[in-house]
C-alpha cells in the first residue's frame, strides 16, 4: 500500500484540534511524538510515518467529541478509520499499550476485534514510547510509568485491573524496541527529538 507522504502532518492536525483543549494530555501526546521521532530511526520509512503518526493520534479518544464507549482506544480507532480511511492506522491506535486486556475488562472486547490487531516493532515502538512518557510529557522509566497509572487510578479502578494484567506483555513491547535500539547502536535511553528536526533530517521517500 503507498503511504501518503502527508499522513503525519495531517494526524498531527487532527490530534492537536481534537486535544489541545485538554492540557496535560495534549502534553503527554506531544511528549510520547517526540520519543517516536527519535525512535523511528530502527525502523523502514514507511513504518516512521505510521509511528509519527499512531503516536499523535493514540489518545485521541478521550477528546469530549468523540467518547462514544467512554473506552479510549476503541473511540480512537473508531475516528481514525472514519477520518483517515487507514485501517493499519487505526489498528495501532486501538491496540495501543496492548488496550486489549482493559477492553475485555469492560466488555468491549468484540468491538476492539473488528480491527486486525497488528504485531510489528511499530506496534512495539509505540508501546515503548507511550509507556516511558510521563501524563505531562516527561522521560520516565517504564517501572516509575506502571507505578504512576496504579497511583493515580487506586487499586479497584478498572484501569489498574487492566495494567496489571497487561504489565508482562507491556514489558515484552519495551524489551524487543530497547533490543532494536541497542542493536541500531542507539542507547534505549533515547533524547526526545522535536518533529520539526526529525521531518528536516528525515531521509526522502523512494
């Protein structure tokens, strides 16, 4: 399939209309894009883009206009198969942070099927990046990131229910992209890099 060559700049659009409003998550979205552009370099050039891309549309489904199911990684898909027409798209968004063990929690686990769950250092990368950006867009571990949701949510919240179930799948998604990095000589502890710098270093599409 030819990717658009706009794909992120126009989900960087979409993302920044739908979020902005909403403040430490639209720091958290801008932190978590900053990760994927520096980690993008162990990937082909087709898969930076879906990275960039599925990294600035992950939590678009908490923006107040599109909470249908009240579950954001299916509201999410839901927008980004609707306003993209991209199923590879959506299916990165929907499966983010491997979302499907809280959609089972809540029941909506036939609804997250209805997208192919994709399983690729794309989807690894995103996980990685989402799992080691604090909720104000900060570095953080992925000890102190799993440590942070049980906090904020409590114990009984479906949320930590979820995270716990999910946490040695999470750990396998951070341990295959710190693998990748280390074997493209890059230190797992990556340097953010803005998307402006990264779009300007990036190499031209064949």
């Amino acid at each position: 399939m030819k990717v658009d060559m706009n794909l992120v700049e126009v989900a960087a659009q979409h993302a920044k209309s739908l979020l902005t409003p909403l403040g430490n998550r639209w720091r958290h979205v801008q932190g978590v894009v900053e990760k994927a552009c520096s980690v993008s370099r162990i990937l082909e050039e087709k898969d930076r883009l879906y990275l960039v891309a599925a990294a600035y549309l992950h939590d678009i489904g908490y923006a107040p206009t599109l909470k249908k199911t009240r579950f954001h990684p299916l509201d999410g898909a839901n927008d980004v198969l609707q306003a993209f027409g991209n199923k590879r798209l959506a299916s990165l968004v929907a499966y983010h942070s491997e979302a499907q063990f809280e959609a089972e929690l809540r029941g909506y686990d036939q609804a997250l099927h209805e997208f192919p769950r994709e399983r690729s250092a794309v989807r690894d990368a995103l996980t990685y990046c989402d799992m080691t950006t604090s909720p104000i867009g900060s570095n953080i571990s992925f000890e102190e990131r799993i440590a942070d949701i049980l906090h904020r949510y409590g114990n009984e919240d479906i949320v930590a229910q979820a995270i716990r179930q999910a946490t040695p799948s999470l750990a396998l998604d951070v341990e295959r992209t710190q693998h990748m990095l280390r074997q493209h000589q890059l230190s797992h502890e990556v340097k953010p890099l803005s998307y402006d710098v990264w779009q300007a270093n990036r190499e031209p599409s064949t």
